[in-house]
C-alpha cells in the first residue's frame, strides 16, 4: 500500500552497525546471581516497596506499589528471597544511588499464579489499572507509564495510533528482533492500545533497514486480519523519535508545549506493544526486557533478560574484548556510559554497547565556534543550536528558554556535525538542569515568602486587635488628661514641675489629636492604631517636655491659647499632608 | 574511567576541513587570475598567507591559545588569501603584508578572534588600505600590459618603479570614468564594444576569473559547505537595481551581467558575504544579507567614488547582521502556524 509520506527537517545519516546483533535469534539470559531491582523504573511516583528483607518471593509477585496514577508497579523478575532492601549503584549518569529489593534467586524461577484475561470483558478503566499494575511502560527508553497514555483527550478525535518499530539509533536491534520473531503478540497489543483509544488508523512505523521485520509485522496484520498500515519509513536518524515518527506518519508537529494527544495522535513503542499484549492476556507482569549486547563484543546478539541482573554479567555473555573500557547504556547518539558495571539493567535498558576506542574513537579538541549553522540544518526540531550554545555558555538562561531549548530532545545531532566538536547537548543540558535548579528553588523561595507573609499577617492582625483595645484605653486616659489640663489652664499658680508625668501646654492638642478622628475615611483598625501610636507620640513628648525647660515655659494665657489653636490646627492637618506625601511616593519626612 | 558524553559518533568534519574546502573552492577563480591577469597573484598570495599566519601565530602566543590547533585551522589562510584577490595584483608587498596583518590583529584577535569576529576580516583590511592608500589601492595594471614575470615581482617588491602603465583601472572603473568624461555624450553600448577593456560582457581577462569564482562557489554550495540564500539573494540584489536602471536608461547604466560579473561581485557572493561569523545565519536573514549587499554594493559602485562597493557593502550589512537575524528566527518544530 502506498501512503503519503512527510519529512521531518534536519536528521543525520549514520552508519547503522546492526547486523552485528541480527544474526542470532533472541536467547532467553541464564538466570544470574543476584537481582538488584530498582524500585523506581518509571517516570513519575517512586513505587514503595511491599517486602522485606527475608520475604520468599515469586516470580512476578508485586515488590513496589505504584505510588499515584503516574507511576507504574514493579515485580520480583524471579523466585526467591530478597536479602535486603537497600540503596544500590544505578545506570544513571550521575552515578547516584537509589533504592532496590536484591533478590537471591532459588534457581526454580517459579511464577505467582497467572490469571490471563479477555481484555474485552473489562471496562476501560479496569484494563488502565492491569497495565499500570502490571508495571507496562514506555519501552523506548523513556519509560513513561503507558496507562497514562492511554486516555484520549475530551476534545480532539483520535486520529491515528502509531506504533514505533522505527529504532533509529545504531547498534540497537532489541526492536528489530522482537518484530522479526513476536510480531503477532506486538500486533495484538497494539490492538489493545487501539481499543482504549479508538483511533481512526493504527499505523506501525518501521525504518527501511529492517525488512523481515516489516515483512513479520505484515504477516502477523494480516493473519489476525487487523487494518493496520505497516509503513515503510526511510532511514533517518531520529526518525525513531517519537516527535519525528508522528511527523513523518501523519505530518504533525507536536510541540514541546502540547501532549501528542491534543493533535489527536498518540504513539507506543513495539515492545511496549507486546508487554501489554503479555501483561493482559497472560497475566504476566513486566519482569525482563530484550536488550541487545554489542559493541567490542566477540558475539553481539540479543538477549531476554531479567530486570536487575547486573550489567556486567549480561556483557559477560557476549564475550566482551579485554580492551572493553566501559559499558555504553542505550545507543551510540543518546546513550551514556555507566558509572558502574554492575548497574542493573531496568525497563530503560535497550542496549549494552562495550565501548572502545576504536568503535568511538575519543573526541577531538573543541574549536570555538564559527556559526557556520550545520547543527541548525541538523537540528530535527528546528531549532538554532548555536545560539543556544552561546547563551548557555553565557549563562544566559533566560536567553536560551527564547530560543526554544525545551524542545531541544538532546538527539546529539547537533553534536554529531558540529566542525568545532562542540558538545552542544551537554551545554544544553546543562543549561536545562540549571533553569530547573533555578525554578525550584525559586519555588522554594516563593513558598518560604509565602509563609512568612502569612505569618506577618496573622501577626500584624493580633497586633491590631491588641492596638484596637489599648487605643480605647489611651483615648479615655488622655481625655482625663486633656480635662485636668484644662483644669491647670484655668488655675494660674499651678506650676508645672510638680507635675512630673503630664505637660500642660501641650495636652490640649494632644487630647484634640487623640479624641478628634482622622478626616480622612479609614476603617476602625487603623484609626485605632493611629490613635495608639498618637498617643504614645503624646507620651513620650509630655515626658520629654517635662524633662527639659522650654521657652514655651512663660508664657502668657493668651499667647497659650493661640499655640493651642495652631497645634489644633496642625494636628487637623498633619494626616491630611502625610497621606498625600504617601501618596506621591515620598516619605513622610520628606514631604517638609 | 572518563564519563565522555553522548553522542559517541561524530562526522568526520572540523573546522580546518571547511577551511580548506573554501580554499579548494578559490582555485580556479585563482588560476583563471594567473593566466589571465599575470601571475603576480601568486606571489600576492604568498606574501599574505605568510604574513597572516605568522600574525595569527603571535596572537595565539599573545592570548595563550595552543597553538598547532588553532594555526592549522585554516581560517587565517582564507582571510589572507581573500586579501590577495581583493588587493590590486601588482600592489607594494607591505600593502598586501598591512591588510593582512590588520585583518588578523585588529579585525579578528582583538575582537575575540575565531568566531568573533562582527566584521570580514579581509574587508576590513580592504577598506582600511583603500581609505589609507587610495592611490595604491587603485592601481590595477593597464589592460593588456605586457610585464614580464620576474618584473611584475620586482614591481610588488619595489625594486623596480611602479611605471605609468601600471596605473590603470579596472573595467568597472573604466566605464565609470568614461561615463562621467563623456557626460552624457557616450553610450554603454559603444564603450562595451571596447573588447581591449571590456572584453565579451563585463571585463577583459576579469569575466573569466568571476567565472573561476562561480565556478568555486557552485563546487561550495554542492558540498554544504555554504548554502544557496547569500548568492542567489546577493545576485537578485545587485539584478534588480541595475536591472531597473539598465532599463530605465541602457544608454548609462550598464546591465546586470556586466555588473555581476565585474568587481568583487561574484567573489563577495560566494566567498565573503557567506562567511558565517560575520554574516547571517538563519535563510531568511541570509536573503536579506545578500540582496541588502548586492543593492548596497551597486550603489557604491555606480553613484560613489570607490572603484567597487562590494567591500563596503558586505561590511555595512555585517553591521546589521545580529540585528537581522534575531528578527529572522524561523519557527522551530509545532509551532509553525503560531509564527
């Protein structure tokens, strides 16, 4: 069948090195020493262990509960006990350690009972939750949790299902092979994927340089009788990429900003396919992978192999070469050297390249760059490496967000052609881990604002309500006093010294300050506090009046009475003046 | 163990490759110029790949670069052979040696060197010695001078006197001059009929060596190494003014053939307003760079007082190039109907 193909923009030929791994079928791995399973296998929640150190386990028995909608169960891989519980060496760049259940197997590899099902006797909703049970994720290699994946959006029509067969990246044949020998168990899956999503077409997207594949996945569509397309794609890396597959299919772009699901497509590994298809109609959980051993080895070839077992003995099956300095997890252009052979192999792991220097010769010296563009034009996203490079470098982040870094999906082809041997993935990266080091901990920060602010508040509120009740206090009180001052203004002979704790010549206007409201309209808390502080302000100069001569001191009773007016003046307008120096964005010290 | 990172693979290119290429690419332009023009060239380019790279070198020392890997990467070879091509052939040797040193100190190491530098380095060091020298800058051998090899040597080296013959123009400027002695009297037509000058469309000897340069910078743009937005666009340029104004009045304005293959036009399209460092990068800011240096380079040329204008032209929209090109980021993967 012809179909119309579309072309994604950049990409880069390279030379493929697979037929060193298609020559074998695929072979089941001995059972290994030990296991190290990884509790966290997925993206999103941590599954939290359900044994413990001692606990007899068996094979495909839940050993991590998946902990949210977006994490995914996992399993014991084999029969036997789990000697501990711990934080073991990960295949993770960083090196960093996470939590496992080490698993002692009993040699009898023995399963929990297997309760196969009709999927279609289940609801929707029960067949997302097997899956996620099940611990079927993304087996690309991101490793997202297919249930997830699996909802179609409430707006947009589901157009197309596609199925990724492409696995563009060298040396990697897992996919390949598991077509060329399960296609039929691939197919079946896939139909379990188009039944929960009720797309128009299913279209299986596989590279031209894998045709018994192809022609196995043909077979096995048409002898279940689905109507699914099998295509043909050219050989392109990353057409494999699920952005670029979508795109070459169906000839949409799915942004960075947007779920594949909102332009109605949506798209799944094979192998995910069949650990679906395996999970569901026979009730087996995801406890292996096919993972391919290749590189410096003297027999490259794909093998079933057992979540957990360690790196080093799966390599060891192919025969590395002595010189081997190094296990390469995942392909030649996204893959990464792991920190420590004995790292397990988890649901990521797709492929086990031996690294040499012959096979990946080391990298020149980096040049600066001379703009010449070439990873623009490789650039599958269409985005402008350089640029981004020079604002990374800059630690401009801000800078590098403009020109789109997000959608960068670090393929390594700008790195591939760059003339200057640039490593642009790694300033990406790089920039990318510190953009996110930034928005956390300014989410930290805004948190921690958040709180205090609260807290201010709260106590500003209590120190309001206690200002409200003293305020009370303070008015009546300098009434009292405005009344017994009136009282000494009246009596001529009364001498000021013998009262220590009140200033005749200033209570007037103090009592006039306090007792008068504010002519500007505020609500009652501030007034309050106002008055408060007022009187406090009335306190404090009365005592410092009284602590100190004046030459206010001898006055006359008329020349008292005129002060007195001004002060009662100026008290009606001191307000008046402070909020409009407020206002003009002044201090109030200022406004004089 | 070292944690090198991903990708593992890499293309066998470098920068010293795309360098090279570019030299590759001059070659015929430079031995239609040694057959035709004298080959004075060579010696030219000899004196300023000599004096570039030991100024390159004294930079690297100066700035602390290791120096086997930046001197092999190419990039001062190009500048000075650049220079060579754009200088009069038969100019002082410290002419040749002052450009190319100013090109490689000022114009490139102190602006941060490789790839830093705003402006063609080789254009700078053409304007720079043009506005300083005029006069040198302006003498070209007269057409069909006949100087024997080891003379033009002595000539370049001062040893023999720069003679009255030897101050000619180039074609371009020698409709220039006649058009504007003539005043209005002449025709484009009838001075173009001159095969001593002109010869068959746009310059005696000089078509052919524009041709040599085409003839480079097609095996360039067939190679990646440049793409085709800077020429096409430089030649829609330079097309289109003089086009209009060849239609406007054939009888002062010279047709575009003649313009684009005169000059430093066909060696500006291809080989300098490519440069990348300098120029644009993204294909529409290319576009605009190009025709924006081809109209710029016509008017220069017809309307100022400089014998060609491509120099200044390239150099004018190196001014603008940043400018141009954040305003021409194309719209990357999924968000094309947003743009």
């Amino acid at each position: 069948m012809l179909r119309e193909l579309f072309r994604f923009k950049g990409g880069v030929k390279l030379p493929a090195n697979k037929t060193q791994s298609t020559g074998l079928p695929i072979a089941v791995a001995p059972l290994p020493s030990r296991l190290a399973v990884p509790l966290h296998q997925s993206i999103g929640g941590k599954p939290r262990p359900v044994v413990q150190a001692g606990d007899r386990v068996r094979k495909g028995q839940l050993i991590g509960e998946a902990d949210g909608w977006i994490s995914a169960a996992v399993h014991a891989p084999t029969s036997g006990a789990v000697a501990e519980v711990a934080m073991h060496v990960q295949p993770h760049p960083s090196g960093l350690d996470a939590l496992c259940v080490v698993i002692e197997p009993d040699g009898r590899d023995e399963w929990i009972e297997r309760t196969p099902v009709d999927y279609r006797t289940l609801t929707l909703e029960e067949l997302r939750a097997r899956l996620q049970q099940a611990g079927v994720v993304g087996l690309g290699g991101a490793v997202f949790p297919t249930h997830g994946k699996l909802t179609p959006a409430k707006t947009v029509p589901m157009d197309e299902l596609v199925i990724n067969g492409a696995e563009c990246e060298p040396y990697i044949t897992c996919d390949d092979l598991l077509m060329r020998e399960r296609a039929e168990e691939v197919v079946r899956g896939a139909g379990i994927f188009r039944d929960l999503l009720q797309p128009k077409k299913v279209l299986i997207g596989i590279e031209d340089n894998k045709p018994e594949a192809a022609a196995a996945m043909r077979a096995a569509v048409d002898a279940l009788g689905e109507p699914f397309s099998v295509v043909v794609v050219p050989t392109l890396y990353p057409a494999g990429g699920a952005k670029q597959l979508i795109r070459v299919l169906t000839g949409k772009e799915v942004p960075a900003s947007k779920r594949s699901t909102d332009l109605g497509v949506q798209c799944f590994n094979v192998a995910t396919a069949y650990t679906a298809w395996r999970a569901i109609a026979h009730g087996e959980p995801v406890v292996s992978r096919i993972v391919t051993v290749t590189g410096n080895v003297q027999a490259p070839r794909n093998y079933e192999v057992l979540l957990g077992t360690p790196m080093n003995e799966l390599l060891g099956l192919a025969n590395p070469h002595p010189d081997t300095g190094g296990i390469i997890m995942g392909g030649p252009m996204m893959g990464f050297l792991v920190p420590d052979p004995r790292a397990p192999v988890t649901k990521a792991t797709n492929c086990l390249i031996a690294h040499d220097e012959r096979l990946f010769p080391p990298k020149p010296p980096e040049m600066p760059c001379i703009r010449c563009g070439a990873c623009a034009e490789a650039c599958p996203h269409e985005l402008q490496p350089f640029e981004m490079y020079w604002f990374a470098r800059a630690k401009n982040f801000g800078k590098t967000q403009e020109y789109h870094i997000f959608d960068c999906i670090e393929c390594g082809c700008c790195s591939f052609v760059c003339p200057s041997r640039i490593p642009l993935v790694q300033y990406f990266r790089f920039a990318k881990s510190e953009i996110w080091a930034r928005e956390r901990e300014k989410n930290a920060a805004d948190g921690a604002k958040a709180r205090f602010e609260f807290k201010q508040q709260r106590e500003e509120r209590e120190k309001a309500e206690k200002a409200e009740k003293l305020a009370r206090a303070a008015a009546a009180q300098a009434a009292k006093k405005a009344a017994e001052a009136a009282a000494a203004a009246a009596a001529p002979d009364h001498a000021p010294d013998h009262a220590p704790d009140h200033a005749p010549d200033h209570a007037p206007a103090s009592a006039a300050a306090a007792a008068a409201p504010p002519p500007v309209a505020v609500d009652a808390e501030k007034a309050a506090k106002m008055a408060t502080i007022q009187a406090a302000i009335e306190r404090a100069k009365a005592q410092r009046e009284a602590a100190r001569p004046k030459n206010t001191e001898a006055l006359s009773a008329d020349q008292q009475r005129a002060v007195a007016e001004i002060e009662q003046r100026r008290a009606v307008l001191e307000p008046v003046l402070t909020d409009a120096a407020a206002a003009a964005g002044e201090s109030p010290g200022k406004a004089e | 163990m070292m944690l090198a990172p991903a990708p593992f693979l890499l293309k066998e290119v470098s920068v010293r490759r795309v360098m090279t290429q570019v030299c590759i690419a001059l070659l015929p332009g430079i031995a239609a110029y040694t057959w035709l023009i004298g080959p004075a060239i060579l010696v030219q380019l000899v004196i300023a790949s000599l004096t570039a790279l030991l100024a390159e070198a004294v930079m690297l020392k100066v700035r602390g670069k290791p120096l086997p890997l930046f001197l092999a990467d190419g990039s001062a070879l190009v500048t000075a052979w650049l220079i060579a091509l754009v200088f009069p052939p038969l100019a002082p040797w410290w002419l040749v040696a002052l450009g190319a040193v100013f090109a490689i100190v000022v114009a490139k190491h102190l602006y941060g060197g490789l790839g830093q530098n705003p402006f063609n380095p080789a254009m700078i060091a053409f304007a720079v010695c043009i506005v300083a020298f005029p006069a040198l800058m302006s003498q070209w051998p007269s057409v069909g001078l006949q100087l024997a090899t080891a003379d033009q040597i002595n000539v370049i080296l001062g040893l023999a006197p720069r003679v009255d013959a030897l101050s000619g123009a180039t074609p371009l400027d020698a409709l220039k001059t006649a058009l504007k002695l003539g005043e209005g009297e002449v025709d484009v037509a009838q001075l173009l009929a001159n095969q001593d000058i002109f010869g068959n469309f746009a310059g005696r000897g000089w078509e052919w060596v524009a041709a040599g340069y085409l003839l480079g910078g097609l095996w360039l743009w067939r190679r990646r190494i440049i793409t085709w937005h800077v020429p096409v666009a430089f030649a829609a340029g330079l097309t289109a003014i003089s086009g209009a104004l060849w239609l406007y009045n054939p009888a002062h304005f010279a047709s575009p053939l003649f313009h684009m293959f005169s000059g430093g036009a066909m060696l500006g399209a291809f080989f300098i307003a490519t440069d990348p460092v300098s120029g644009c990068t993204t294909p529409r800011g290319k576009l605009i760079f190009g025709a924006g240096a081809g109209v710029i380079a016509y008017v220069i040329r017809v309307f100022g007082g400089y014998p060609d204008g491509v120099a200044f032209a390239i150099l004018l929209m190196n001014l603008g190039a940043p400018l141009i090109d954040l305003l021409c980021q194309p719209p990357i993967f999924g968000m094309k109907d947003k743009a």
